[in-house]
C-alpha cells in the first residue's frame, strides 16, 4: 500500500467481499474507466487495456476506434501502440498483435466520424473487423470449469493486474462502530463460524454488501428474513446495479426451493 492512496473503501465493503476480486478490485475499476490522461502515469497503462478489453467486448475493434476518435481525449488513437506494450508487458503477446493489426486497418483507410447512430450503425454493418474481432473472443473463450487462471488468457491477466494495482493503491478504512460483528468474525469474513443470530443482525447493516452477504447465509436457515432483505436490496437497482443483480439471482434460488 502507498503512503497516500489513490481510494478508499469502507470496512464493511472488504469484508463482505473480500480478494480476489472483491470491493477492493470493483473501486480499482472505477478508478481505471477515468480517462487515462487523467490518472497517475502508473495507472494509464492499466486504464488503457481496461478500456480496449471492454470496448471489444461490448462492440467490437469498430467501437474501439471510433470512441477513442469521438472520446476528446488529448492523445486519440495514438494512445494504442502504449495499449499495446501494456498487454505484452502483462503476457497478452498474442493479444497485443491482434490490436497493432486492427490499428493498422483502421488507419489504412479514409475514414470520417460517423454523424449520428444510424451512420455508426452502417459502419458495423460492414464487418469490416470480424476477423479480429473473433481472434480476440478466442483468445478470451471461457475456460472448462475446475482448470486454473491462465495467464495467456485476456480476462485472468487483467483480473492479475488489476488485483496488483487495488492492493497498492486502495485504501480499507478502519472498522466503524456499527461493524463490531464484522470485526469480531474476522477481517475478510473468513474466520471462525457465524451464527443465524449475528447474519440476521447484519442483515439489517447499513452497507448494502454485508446485507447482501447475510441473506444469502440465511437462505436455507431463516428464509423469510432472507427474502425480505433480497427484496430490499433488489430495490436497488438504480444505486447499487451489482448488489441488486446479486440480490435478484439470490431470489430466484430461493423460490426454487419453495
């Protein structure tokens, strides 16, 4: 941990969801989708491969490019060839060749900003970047359950990275009052056994995730307490997207057993 960190998050956060990719990990990312010229130098390479994985994902090398074009950033797309040493730095070769490849056809044509969605819509029509779009979804493909993280594999390295940069750069704050039974469970949640008596006390805490945390240990033992405090945080889906997904999944499973 620096001297003075970047962020902090609450307690409670860590220890309702603790590493690897915990409350620690979800406020690094936060921090990441800033724009890159707004963020310490340390952080600008990890915040450039964050957004290139993302934007693939969601949309495909088009996207891409033509977001970081209409993003304002100062530095457009001369900001790929430094996405690119940043996937080889962190074992993503293959990956780093399928986007110096990409940036080469893109720039190997004319091309204007499109105007309006319907103009962007054509552009993906073209499928002009299927090729690569599918070398970059192989080289992400879900590996069979039970086998181990990979470090040639795009989401492992970045889950790696990013798991590495929240532990030095944000902050746990100290337990507050209302988090004695936190504390006395164990930092992380991990230690010793909880009763029904202490998860139905913290199924009332103020943090959203220690709630979310309880019900789901009170599913089988108190169900009718479990359900109330899902509803509630199913609620929450403008505030808290995460902890109401969760909620609504865990809500499902439960009347799966009615």
């Amino acid at each position: 941990m620096r001297e003075r960190a970047l962020a902090s998050i609450p307690f409670a956060d860590h220890w309702a969801e603790p590493p690897p990719r915990g409350a620690r990990y979800d406020r690094m990312v936060d921090v990441l989708i800033s724009p890159p010229h707004e963020l310490p130098a340390e952080l600008r390479p990890a915040s450039l491969v964050w957004r290139y994985a993302g934007e693939v994902n969601n949309g495909g090398h088009a996207q891409y490019f033509m977001n970081l074009e209409a993003a304002g950033w100062p530095d457009g797309l001369e900001v790929v060839p430094e996405a690119t040493a940043t996937l080889r730095s962190i074992g993503l070769a293959a990956l780093a060749e399928v986007l110096d490849r990409a940036l080469v056809r893109w720039r190997g044509a004319a091309r204007l900003a499109p105007a309006d969605l319907m103009e962007a819509s054509a552009i993906f029509e073209e499928r002009e970047f299927d090729d690569l779009d599918r070398a970059f979804y192989k080289l992400d493909a879900p590996a069979p359950p039970g086998t181990p993280p990979a470090p040639s594999r795009t989401s492992d390295a970045l889950d790696r990275e990013i798991g590495r940069l929240a532990d030095e750069w944000i902050e746990v704050l100290p337990p507050e009052d209302t988090d004695r039974d936190l504390v006395a469970t164990g930092a992380g949640g991990s230690s010793g056994v909880v009763s029904p008596e202490v998860w139905l006390r913290l199924a009332r805490h103020a943090r959203p995730r220690v709630r979310l945390r309880a019900a789901e240990a009170l599913v089988d033992t108190h169900p009718d307490a479990a359900r109330a405090a899902l509803t509630n945080l199913q609620a929450l889906g403008g505030v808290d997207f995460r902890t109401s997904f969760r909620a609504g999944w865990a809500l499902e499973c439960l009347d799966v057993k009615r």
